[in-house]
C-alpha cells in the first residue's frame, strides 16, 4: 500500500514536474489521500503528501470531509511547509492555525516574505496575531506590523518590506558587489531601486541592465526616472490597474512624504486580480464571501440579505400584475405570456448591467463616457427589442391565432427592452457616484425594474386594447 502511496507528481533532481494540461484537482491524488487518512498511518499519510506540490495539496485539503481534514492537518504540522500555509484558503487556514501553536505558526511565517506574513495572519483573530508576533524576532515583528497598520484592500497591506536600494551616487561594480556580498536581501528580485538621502524613490534599475553595464557607470546615469510609485493608501484594485496600464513588474509603495516602504509585484497582483474577480461575480449573484466549504448555517445567514430583500421587490412586481387580475381573467393567454416579455427584460437588463459593472471596475467608463455608454445601451435595447418584437409577435400569432396579441407582445418587448438597457446601465453609474459598490445592489434592482415594467406595458397595452 505503501509504494502505492507514494505514486505522486513525477519528480527529478529534487525538481517537481508539472506535466497536467488541466488546471484543476487531480482526482487520483484526492482518492489515495482519502484512503491514507481513512486506514494508513501517519507515515503512510506523510508518504502520500510529500512529494506532491504545495498548491495542488492545498486544493486538495478543500475536498476532504471536515474529520479528514482535521488528521490531515494534525499530520501537517510537522515539518510545515509555509507555503502550504499561505495557499490554503482563509477557512482551513484558520483551521491549521487552530492546531499550531503560536510558536509553530511563528516559525511557519519567519520563512515567507513580509507580505506572505501579513497575509496569513490578517486572517487571524487580533489576539492570535498578538501571540504568534511575540515568537518571531523584533525586526521582522516590525515588518509585519508595518503592513498590518494598514486597510486591508490597501497597497501598504498588500507590499513585501523586503526590497532592494542603493544610492544615487553609487556604481554599477559597487552595487554589483552589494548584491552579491549583502546577505539581508530579498530570495528573488528583478529591480534595485535608487533613492535618494531622504530615501525617497528617484528612479528604478533592472537587473538586466545593471549587469550589461560597465563597472565604473553611475548608477544615476542609467536609472529610469520613469517608474511608476504607489502611495501605501492606495486600493489594491487600483494597483492591479497601474500594473496593467504600464506593463509592471514591480512598483515602489511610498508613505506619505514619499519615503519607500516597500514594494509590490507582479505575482501580488496576478493574486489581487483573481480576488476582485471572484469578488465582483459574487456579489452580482448576492452571496457575498461564501465558499462551497462554508457550512450550512453560514450559507443560510449569508444569503438571506438579498433574498429578503429580492422578496419586496417580487412582491412589486406581483402588484403590478394584480392591478390587471381583470383583464388575465378575461384573457388567460396574458398569463401564459407574461414569463417571456419578463425573462426578455431581465436578461437584456444583466447583459448591460455586467458591462457596465466591469467598465467601472477596470476604470474604463467615466463620467465623459457614462452619457455615450447609455446611449448606447438605448439604441441596442432599441434594435434588439424590434427583432425580438418580431419574432415574439409572430410566435403569439401562430400560438393563439391572434394579432393583436402578437402586436401588444411585440410593443412590450420593444419597451421592456429599451428600459432593461438604459437601467443596466444607468444604475450602476448612479450607485458608484453614491459611493455604493455597484456589483453589490445593482442586479435586484434592475431585475425589479424590467419585471414591474415589462407587466406594467404588456398588461396596460393589452387592457387598452382588449377592454
């Protein structure tokens, strides 16, 4: 069973191969982890984990019952490698940190860069983080409070304090032989930053082309004063923006009086990037931070907000519908043909409402284009609603043999439509100018409008028409 265990991830020379085309979980690994912790021993379980990439062993951790995870991570805490620790999500990460002592946590995160650190502990109850800082050392205590003092989504909580300057007056050979001789630098950089004796940022040097340049160079002749600097106050999400406006790989983090603190990279952002994303598609759907480990009750509480609130403006929508009771009863061919004149308007009113949403995200609509975009939004409703118009009055007409029904579906389109587009629109520029994320309220509220009005101009055309 043993050396059936230890069939994992391919490995050579101390080297693990990544030879999966697919992304996601290996299934086979999962299946033989679940057997080891069901009957093996913890040797066995350790066998079976140890050769295998921290990532994929994290996302594996997600798929086992709580009482697997619970011996695996009992396992785990021998030997911990930090970065497993750093790629759990935030629920088992917790779960880990529940079973190691605040020592072990200490000498977990001593290995990790200051902005690994802070990112496992700000997961942390405030007293936690309290006991684990008091095992690691004063200077990197420092660091790591550093980064916590700031907001959470910040550019400042989101820097690693690890990083690389030299002086405006120094060589290419003297700062070549600093990176070699120094020992309190980084494990991996790609830029040296040049400050100056207020250790204000002046400029930033690759390492390429430091190492392409003469000894005797001035550092200050080859630096480039071009570099884009982020203040620590600054959303993360903005950061994610610049790096992708300017082609980063890295960017300097300034305090107040422009003094480097830190600075940020590229894979910080790769990850800031996947969160908001993640974040804005859960917030459209109304479910918040939830996970598909998250239990029942947490689901539950999560979700009841926006239903509830989903509950008063279907509950709109039913007046509206009851307001015509009269006429549906003396056409029940109404009832039937209200769901398509709804789900038309509700689908169109999603369509603008994500593009809008995600213009606003990635900053690409502003005030000198929110006109053009609704605009724009109007004439789509417009040409949309007269196919649909068309292709729904002719489908009411051959169903009910009736054309003035299919005229007063084919008009309620036409209005429903035009309205769903200019709201999806309109109301997630309104919410951003009231400073409420728009990914967060928007959807019901565009949802409650193409509903009250899609019944409102069916079911009042039809009255008119037939009554």
């Amino acid at each position: 069973m043993k050396k059936e265990l230890q069939q994992q991830l391919p490995k050579q020379d101390g080297v693990h191969r990544i030879e999966s085309e697919e992304s996601g979980v290996d299934p086979d690994l999962v299946t033989r982890l679940v057997e080891a912790l069901e009957n093996a021993t913890e040797a066995d379980v350790r066998a079976c984990v140890e050769d295998v990439h921290h990532a994929d062993l994290a996302d594996s951790v997600a798929l086992l019952s709580a009482s697997q995870r619970r011996r695996l991570l009992r396992i785990l805490r021998v030997d911990l490698d930090p970065d497993l620790l750093l790629e759990l999500d935030e629920a088992f990460r917790r779960e880990l940190a529940d079973v190691l002592s605040p020592k072990e946590m200490a000498t977990a995160i001593s290995e990790m860069e200051s902005d690994e650190a802070v990112q496992v502990l700000e997961d942390l109850e405030k007293e936690e983080v309290f006991d684990v800082l008091r095992e690691v050392s004063a200077e990197e205590r420092q660091d790591i409070e550093q980064g916590l003092q700031f907001p959470e989504d910040s550019a400042g909580r989101r820097m690693q304090t690890e990083v690389v300057t030299v002086g405006t007056d120094w060589s290419v050979g003297q700062t070549i032989d600093f990176l070699r001789d120094e020992e309190d630098l980084p494990d991996e950089f790609l830029d040296v930053f040049v400050v100056d004796e207020a250790h204000r940022p002046v400029g930033v040097i690759s390492l390429s082309r430091i190492l392409r340049s003469p000894r005797e160079t001035p550092m200050r002749d080859i630096v480039d004063e071009t570099q884009v600097i982020v203040p620590a106050e600054m959303e993360q999400e903005e950061v994610a923006l610049q790096f992708e406006k300017y082609d980063l790989t890295s960017a300097g983090v300034v305090d107040k009086e422009g003094k480097l603190l830190g600075m940020i990279t590229v894979d910080d952002v790769m990850e800031v990037a996947r969160e908001e994303f993640e974040e804005d598609v859960l917030l459209l759907g109304g479910v918040g931070e939830e996970t598909v480990s998250d239990t029942v009750w947490f689901a539950a509480r999560n979700r009841f907000t926006w239903l509830f609130v989903n509950l008063f403006t279907a509950a709109l929508a039913s007046l509206v519908i009851g307001l015509f009771d009269a006429t549906i009863k003396e056409m029940v061919a109404l009832a039937v043909l209200m769901p398509i004149v709804a789900s038309m308007g509700g689908n169109a009113g999603t369509q603008s409402l994500t593009i809008t949403v995600r213009a606003l995200a990635t900053k690409e609509l502003t005030a000198f284009n929110a006109l053009r975009s609704i605009r724009k939004e109007l004439i789509v409703g417009v040409v949309n609603g007269m196919l649909f118009a068309i292709l729904s009055g002719a489908l009411t007409y051959f169903w009910f043999d009736n054309l003035m029904l299919g005229a007063v579906i084919g008009a309620a389109m036409i209005v429903n439509m035009v309205v769903a587009g200019v709201a999806g629109a309109l109301l997630p520029l309104c919410f951003d100018r009231l400073g409420i994320d728009p990914a967060v309220a928007s959807g019901v509220f565009v949802t409650t409008v193409t509903d009250v009005v899609g019944f409102l101009a069916f079911l009042g055309m039809a009255s008119i028409v037939f009554l």
